[in-house]
C-alpha cells in the first residue's frame, strides 16, 4: 500500500495564526459568565457548600411535591404543596436535553432554502 504523504500545516491551523485560531469556547472573554461562574464556585459560609450544588439544592425543592404544617397547637394542618413545573421542566431539559419542536408546513407548494457564507451564496 502506498503511503501518502501529508504537507506539514499549510492553512488555517498553521501554528501562529491568530485569524484562525479555533473555537475559543462558549465561555471565554464574557465578563458576566465569567463573573455567574465565579459565583456559583464560591462556597457559602453556612452549609459549607459551593453555590452551585446550593442552587440545585434548590431547583429540586422546588420542583418536589411535599408536605407543609401551617399554624400550631389544635389549628395546626398539614397541606400538600405540589412541585413547581418550571422547575421540573428545567431538571429535566437539563438531563435529558430539550424536547424537538414539531414544525407543520401547509401549502404544498416549493420550499426553497437559501444559505449565505459571508459574500458568498451556496
């Protein structure tokens, strides 16, 4: 079998080029992710914890039927709170992945779809 010889970098990737120099990352050069980041590695001082697991902590409190006493004494009561669906909408969307929107298209007529790159059209 006979070998191909491939160029050394000759393009886009050629060590130096700054024009090309990739996917810098969804995160990379926003202040304000930077800084929600930031704040949710911080530990708060009274659970010990990051805020981030606090913040799930507290999605799933939210999200999760449960039982509340209201009052005290004789007139004290037990109600059942159900869970919030936003909030377990968001657990969800968050394990699995956002659901696929169903688009319906009526007419029956030509469908045409344009793309442009920059100046030019494909």
């Amino acid at each position: 079998m006979k070998k191909t010889k491939i160029p050394p970098h000759s393009g886009q990737f050629k060590p130096g080029n700054k024009a090309a120099a990739g996917n810098p990352g969804p995160h990379r050069g926003r202040p304000i992710t930077q800084a929600i980041i930031a704040k949710l590695h911080e530990v708060d001082q009274t659970t010990s914890k990051e805020n981030i697991y606090l913040l799930v902590d507290e999605l799933f409190e939210q999200a999760i039927s449960r039982d509340v006493k209201i009052g005290t004494g004789a007139k004290a009561r037990t109600i059942r709170v159900k869970g919030d669906m936003r909030a377990i909408q968001e657990i969800i969307d968050r394990a699995e992945g956002k659901a696929v929107q169903a688009h319906a298209v009526e007419g029956g007529g030509k469908m045409v779809f344009m793309f442009e790159s920059g100046d030019e059209k494909l």
